[in-house]
C-alpha cells in the first residue's frame, strides 16, 4: 500500500491531488481498496472550497423527483440517481444526506422508508425536529428537481432470511421511527405471502401520524396478514385506539390487547421477531416489557436514533498534528490527522482505503480495533458499550488527541 510519495514520484500539488482522485475511483469501482459497502462511482466535487473531507469523503449527487406533505411537520422527498436509476437499498436502510447550511456542510441520516421492490419510487421521510437545521433545510427548499448529495445506503436494521418459516414480524416504533418500519412491513407483506406483521405505532396527536392512509391502504390490501395498533398520547374525544406514551405499562396492555408473546411460548408455525425504531425512552420502554414477557434478545432487532443535533460540530480535540498509523491485513500505512480532522478524512486524503459508508457514526462500517494511542469520538454513535470495552473506534466520528494505530481487521 503506497501513496504516490511513497512511489517516489515528484508532482505538483494539483496533478498530484488528480491522480489521488482517479486512484480512488478507480480503487472504488474495481473494489481492491475497500471504501463503503456501496461506494458510488460518481464523486461530486463541486464544493471545491469545503472542508477538507468534501474532497475525500465520496458522495454523490441524487435527484429529487417529487415532494409529498405527509404531516404538518414531515415530508417525504422522492429521489433517484442522476441517469433516473433507482437508489440500490436493502429495506431497512438509510441514506446519509450532506447538506450545506449557512456556509457550514452537515451530514444527516434518513430511513429510506419504500418497500425494497424493483419498481417503487424510493423515498425517505424527513420529520422537522425541535432545533433540527438539516431536517429544516430539506422541508424548507426541496422541491421536484432539487440535487441532493448522499452517501450509502448504510445501516444493518435489516430483515434476516427467512429460517425455512414465515415470520411473524412485530414493529414497535415511536413518531419518525415509522420511517425504516415502513420500508421493511411494506417488503415483508409484499414479498413473504406467507408472513405476518403487527405494528404498534406510537404519535402525540391523530395528526401526528406518519402514513396514516398509507397504512390504512396496506390495510385494505393485506387484511388479516396486517395488524396496525395506533397509541396517541393526547388522543382526539372519541378516539378507540390505545392511549398513552408507550411505556412499559401502557406496551404491556399493547401486548394484551393485541394477544402478543402470551404464555403459550414459542410458536411452531411462525419465527417472532420484534423491531423497535424509535426515541431513546420508547426504545428503553420496549426492551423492558420485552423482557418482561421472555423475549428473547436475539429476537429484538433495533434502529437507534442518532440525536446529531446534540453533537458538537466544529469540536477539535487536538490542536496540533497528529501521526497515524494504520494496518490492514499485515500491510501499513502512515499519515497524519491535522487538527479538526476525523481519522477517517485524514486516511482518505493519505490515500488509505479506509472502510466507510455513512460517515457520521451511525452503520458501524468504519469500526476498527485501537492498538496504540488515544482517540475521543464525537457523541452519539452507533458503538455498543461492549465494543468500546473491546477497544474499538468509529473512525469517522473518531479523533486522534495523540499519536495512534489502528488496525482494520476485516
Ligand atoms: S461510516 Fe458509518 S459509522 Fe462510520
């Protein structure tokens, strides 16, 4: 592994930063340097003037193709790449949006929220959040037309194969957690007949409902094979449905009303499996009446959201250079994190394929063992506590504050 220093050739900066470029390319559509489980071919960099990552961090340019109002507060924009392709997804996964507000480029990830069929328009979702500058970015200027910029799909919220039986597929999700949810119920009842799906969906308000006809459509279509619990905590007069924040007491009657994970144990026809998308207390909620009722762990499957907005965006946590040194398959490479500088924007722009997709610390495809030094990584990610026990650091959200090595081990 060798940058063009290393080969010994002297050029200037400029033919040296094209040739960096191509090599990239190249490296990513033969796939001999790993970057990103779907690495676009396409490399935008008309934000010449950027921060040091827009040169080194691939994203590319994808279309939006029409704009739906779902609520008063969230709308889903419809997207395709630039040749009028489909986006390539797994159901369940996100795309990272890169989108530059008031002179400052931010990345943000959202749900693509279509069921993954060959000929569904695909689309994500985007809820305006309390202080949310990218969420009101989007609502406040696309429109039919609007260029976005995106990395992934990312993410591993995903459907398993099926173990030889249907499934029985159970969503708990909270407000905007609908938006993976519908991807993955919409694919499961198009493509697995023989498949159930229960949905408990969490709102403040009636109004607050993501898809409401939506899922009341899927209803129509699917009948028994769908059951759709809607729980508003500051229902209408009237209102028949379930009451309450989801809580543990208030899944727990969820639960009972709906006949879910009884004591009759584990069924012989149909594999249970539960998903949970949702706010950080709907998603404690549900694993402590999911333990409650024995279910087991291995069949919880969960999308944690990432609260962006609490991050720190412009933290240095060094204020002077730092030497990196990384190793992938017995082979190394050296460069240098300047200061501001993720570990995996200093190793792109060193020439080191470093693996990545989401870049901002929500898929974990950037995760590599620490074997030296120190590294403080901006807050939240997806890192469980075990990993970080283990040594572990997203190099995408991770910041070298003295000299390190890291290991690429896959
Ligand atoms: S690239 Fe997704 S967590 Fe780092």
């Amino acid at each position: 592994m060798g940058t063009l220093e290393q080969l010994g050739l002297a050029l200037t900066t400029p033919v040296r930063r094209r040739l960096e470029m191509l090599r990239r390319d190249l490296s990513m559509v033969g796939g001999r340097v790993v970057l990103g489980r779907r690495a676009p071919v396409l490399v935008d960099r008309s934000h010449a003037g950027a921060r040091a990552w827009a040169h080194t961090i691939p994203r590319r340019p994808v279309r939006v193709t029409r704009v739906v109002h779902e609520t008063d507060e969230a709308s889903s924009f419809y997207l395709e790449e630039m040749d009028g392709s489909p986006i390539e997804f797994e159901a369940g996964q996100f795309l990272t949006f890169s989108v530059e507000v008031d002179g400052v480029t931010l990345r943000r990830a959202y749900s693509l929220a279509s069921p993954q069929l060959p000929d569904e328009p695909r689309h994500v979702t985007v809820k305006r959040m309390p202080e949310g500058r990218v969420s009101h970015y989007l609502n406040d200027h696309c429109a039919e037309g609007t260029i976005l910029h995106v990395l992934g799909p990312s993410g591993n919220f995903l459907l398993p194969p099926l173990s030889g039986r249907p499934r029985h597929a159970v969503f708990i999700a909270g407000g905007s957690g609908i938006t993976p949810v519908m991807s993955l119920l919409g694919t499961v009842l198009a493509t697995e007949p023989a498949s159930r799906v229960t949905l408990i969906y969490g709102n403040r308000r009636r109004e607050d409902i993501i898809f409401a006809a939506q899922l009341a459509a899927l209803r129509e279509r699917y009948g028994d094979r769908l059951r759709v619990d809607h729980v508003l905590n500051a229902p209408p007069r009237g209102w028949t449905g379930g009451e309450g924040l989801l809580d543990p007491p208030t899944l727990q009657q969820r639960f009972d009303a709906l006949g879910l994970f009884g004591d009759t144990g584990p069924s012989d026809e149909e594999d249970v499996e539960v998903y949970l998308c949702g706010p950080s207390p709907m998603m404690q909620a549900a694993h402590e009446a999911l333990r409650a009722r024995a279910v087991p762990a291995a069949s919880i499957r969960e999308e944690r959201f990432t609260q962006p907005e609490a991050r720190t965006e412009a933290r240095v946590y060094s204020t002077t250079p730092q030497p990196m040194s990384v190793q992938i398959r017995g082979l190394h490479a050296d460069t240098v994190v300047k200061p501001g500088q993720t570990l995996l924007e200093a190793g792109l722009e060193g020439g080191i394929g470093l693996p990545f997709s989401c870049a901002m610390g929500g898929c974990g495809t950037c995760k590599v063992k620490l074997r030296e030094g120190e590294v403080e990584m901006d807050e939240p990610n997806c890192l469980s506590a075990a990993e970080r026990e283990a040594g572990y650091v997203l190099t995408c959200v991770g910041h070298a504050t003295g000299p390190c090595v890291i290991e690429v081990e896959r």
